[in-house]
C-alpha cells in the first residue's frame, strides 16, 4: 500500500489554526500542568540554589515528563475528537492515557536521555573553553556522546507522532511509527523540528524579556516571589508555545494512519 503524501505547509498552517482557534482552550489544558511545573522548578530551585547544575536541571525536566503528559493527551483529544472529549480539566486525574504516553515517550527518548546525562557527566562545569590550543581531556571525551546525542534525540522526534496513540486508546510501539513514515520521514521529521524550534526560541525570548523586566522593577537576585511570578508566566509561555508541535503530532498521526473514530487503522506501507 502507497504511504499518503503528507504536505509541509498545510501540516504547518493547520497547526497553527488549531491552536489560534482554540486559544481559551489552551489556556484551560495548561493550567494545572503550568502549577505542576512551576512546583518542580521550586522544588529544584529550594535543593539546588538560584542556578542548577546541567544534570540537576536534566533530573527537573526528567519529572517535568509528566505535566508534559497531562498537557499532551489532552491536546491531541482536542485536536483530533473536539472539545467534548476532554472529559473535564487535565491535572485532575491520571489515566492510562496518561501513562501510555509516558511510556511511549520513556521508549523512544531513553537512549537520547542517557547520553544526555553522559554527556554532562563528562563536559566539565561550568564549561571553560581555551582561547587557542588543544581541547581539554573531558571535552574532547564528551563530544563525540554530544553527537550521538542528536542523533538519536533527531530519531526520537522522527517517532514522536506515536505518541499521540495513547491519547485516542490505542495500543503502539515505535517500530509502528517508522513504518507508518515510510515515504514521509523528512517532511514528518522537518515539520516535528521545525515546531519545536519555534516552541524553543519563543519559551527562550519570553524567559529572557521576563527576567530583564523583573531584575528592571526588583533587581538581583530575584527573592522567591518575583521569582515565582516569572516562573508562572514562562511556564504558561511554554505550554502554549509546545501546542504547535503537539497538534502538528496529531495531525501526521491521523494523516499517516488513517485514524478516524470508531474505525480501523490503515495498513503500514510495507
């Protein structure tokens, strides 16, 4: 069976309808996913100091999986069976949905993960790059786990529709999303990074303009309330600027699969 020929800009421009339309929506979905990690930041903050290390912040990120999941679910509901089937505010309960995504996520990131944190095992912090002659030891040790490293996270995100499964009920494993992408894996993988360099540099902008106004109006270091409110508006900033990603998951998983309610998936191009 021929794969379905899935176009960039139309993938991209429904995304973004999506997520224009539905707005208030959003801003429900990610109200208590924000609370939750806005906890975990405080948490890290009041363990590790003002400024964590890279793996403190890796383990933070790490727990930040699941309001990423609550948050997740519940948009690819929204996005794919409407408002209906959202069946009440995410955060307040943790379902199969729920966890089937985490594990779906846990099976395609492990391996990114682990050379993360091999990564930073090895890179001296703070890093101290010489001016001129040879690289340190540890630097020269820790490069070739950063490029492995974006291999497999560049894998990772070429699986990711698949993540989307749990949310509609349905069982799945990541050798199902190589082979639903077959035919489509760069438009499936340019699109996927493309959002999620968007999500990136606008989480990246927002923090930074809220830090500037907040050490502006409070100077530095920022006490724990200022702190929080920076905290609350870059996390909510963050929630609403994944959505495009998430949707643009949905969307290639319907596309790729045939996905509609009630009815049998397509078989996977051969």
């Amino acid at each position: 069976m021929q794969p379905p020929r899935l176009i960039f800009a139309d993938l991209i421009a429904d995304a973004f309808r999506h997520v224009t339309s539905n707005g208030r929506l959003l801003l429900d979905i990610a109200l208590v996913p924000t609370i939750i990690s806005v906890g975990l930041q405080l948490a890290g903050r009041l363990l590790s100091g003002e400024r964590m290390e890279p793996l403190e912040a890796m383990a933070v990120k790490l727990f930040d999986f699941v309001p990423t999941a609550m948050f997740a679910v519940a948009w690819h509901r929204l996005v794919l069976l409407g408002p209906g089937a959202l069946g009440g505010t995410p955060g307040f309960g943790w379902t199969a949905r729920e966890r089937g995504y985490l594990r779906q996520l846990l099976l395609i990131a492990a391996v990114p993960i682990i050379l993360h944190a091999l990564f930073w095992m090895v890179m001296p912090w703070p890093m101290e790059m010489p001016s001129a002659g040879p690289l340190p030891p540890d630097v020269e040790t820790a490069m070739p786990l950063g490029l492995a490293f974006t291999v497999t996270a560049i894998i990772a995100l070429r699986l990711s529709f698949g993540l989307v499964a749990p949310s509609l009920d349905l069982a799945w494993t990541p050798h199902l999303s190589w082979r639903y992408g077959k035919g489509n894996g760069p438009i499936v993988l340019f699109a996927l990074l493309l959002m999620m360099v968007i999500g990136l540099i606008v989480k990246a902008v927002a923090t930074a303009i809220l830090l500037t106004i907040a050490l502006g109006l409070f100077g530095g270091p920022l006490s724990l309330g200022p702190w929080l409110l920076v905290q609350v508006i870059a996390e909510t900033i963050a929630y609403v600027s994944i959505a495009p990603l998430v949707t643009v998951q949905a969307l290639i998983f319907r596309a790729l699969t045939g996905w509609s309610p009630g009815n049998p998936l397509r078989q996977p191009p051969a």
